[in-house]
C-alpha cells in the first residue's frame, strides 16, 4: 500500500471582516499517497488558492489538522512549518518568482546552495538539461520566453527533489501549446520521482490527467474525483 504524504481533516477557513465572518472554506477532508497527482479546480473565488495555502502550510486553518509527511502542520509555529516546507516542498508559482539578477543556472543552484549542497551546480545543471534548457544557462530571466523561465521554475522546484510539489496555475500565463509542454514535464517528473502534485489549475485538460480531482464553489466542495 502506498504511504500517504498528505492528509487534511476537516479543514475550513473564516476570515473576520466589517461585516461579519466570512467562510472562504468550508470543511473538507483528503488524503493524498505518495507519487499521487490531485487538481484543485473552481471559478475564481472559489476557495483553490486558499485550500493549497492550507495543505502547504502557508496559512494557519480556522479548524481541522493537516498531516504533511509526518508532520501536523496545525500543531506548528511559522519557524516550524517553514522548516518542513523547506525540506519536503516545492513551489511553482504563475508568475515563475525567478530572481532577476540570477542567471537560469544560478537560479535552480541557489536553494541548493542555501541546503549547503556541494553538488548544486551539478544537480542545476542536470535538471537544466532535463528541461531542455541546457543552451540557455547563462540567461538572465528577462531573456527567456515565458515557457522557458517556467522551465527554470520547474527544474528549481525539482531541485531539492520535494516530496509534494505545489503548482499554482503553472500553465495560466503559457500559450496552448507551450502550456502542455510544462504539463508533460510536470507528469514525467512526477512519475520518475515519485513526487506528490497538488495543482491549482482552471485548465480541465490538465485537471483530468491528475489521478484525483477536488471541485470547489463557493467555498463547498461541490465534487471529488479519486481513482
């Protein structure tokens, strides 16, 4: 049986305002194995944002437990969390989030060398080649097309070889073809490594090739797709 990576209880989100609370999450549960792929999919302001801020440990819940490889995140201050994150997650974001003042390689190195590894350069420079960007290493981010710097984002994320990777609308800002290309990438790197997905896409085609898929309106889950 597969180990599960990934489980929340419960889990809801309100947030005070002049008017009262709000509830931007309603209670909901999941659970994800190792090596699974899950979808968040909505309309905006549905709550996906807010649901992958909870699982990754960014935001604090209003209620519920939230289990990331071992750890119970809501029993966690921020220090805490962040460390867990820093050795079990990785982040792509739809806006890519590179450093401009870094080339490509220098951008996949740097959380590696901030781990203290004596093999970053190395390890960039094979996930670089993985991605196909093996002649684009000494580009700065504002040279490379947006499918290439989301390139350099996936090979950073892969970096630390993550046990969950978190992608928030990684394809949104790419062309359709462009689009599954990184699609693909992201699906043949979850497979080689066993990495767990968690997307947050309006992209149906990409939502269905996640092995489970979880559909908020309004803050409900409305619908949960599992193998």
């Amino acid at each position: 049986m597969s180990e599960s990576i990934l489980s929340a209880r419960n889990l809801s989100k309100v947030v005070s305002g002049a008017e009262g609370d709000l509830t931007i999450l309603h209670p909901l549960s999941l659970d994800l194995q190792r090596g699974d792929s899950l979808a968040i999919v909505g309309t905006s302001g549905s709550g996906k944002s807010t649901l992958l801020g909870l699982l990754a440990g960014l935001d604090q819940p209003t209620s519920g437990e939230i289990s990331l490889a071992g750890h119970e995140l809501t029993q966690l201050d921020e220090d805490q969390r962040a460390r867990v994150r820093a050795e079990h997650v990785g982040f792509v974001f739809q806006s890519f989030q590179l450093l401009d003042n870094l080339n490509a390689l220098e951008n996949v190195m740097l959380p590696l060398e901030l781990e203290g590894r004596s093999d970053a350069r190395l390890r960039a420079l094979e996930l670089l080649r993985r991605v196909g960007l093996e002649a684009r290493l000494g580009h700065s981010p504002r040279q490379l097309s947006g499918g290439e710097q989301q390139r350099v984002a996936i090979a950073r994320a892969f970096a630390a070889e993550p046990d969950i990777l978190f992608a928030d609308e990684p394809t949104g800002n790419l062309d359709t073809r462009t689009g599954e290309h990184i699609s693909d990438l992201l699906f043949e790197l979850n497979q080689e490594r066993s990495t767990t997905l968690v997307l947050v896409t309006h992209d149906e085609r990409l939502a269905h090739r996640c092995r489970r898929l979880v559909r908020l309106e309004a803050g409900h889950l409305v619908e949960q797709v599992e193998p």
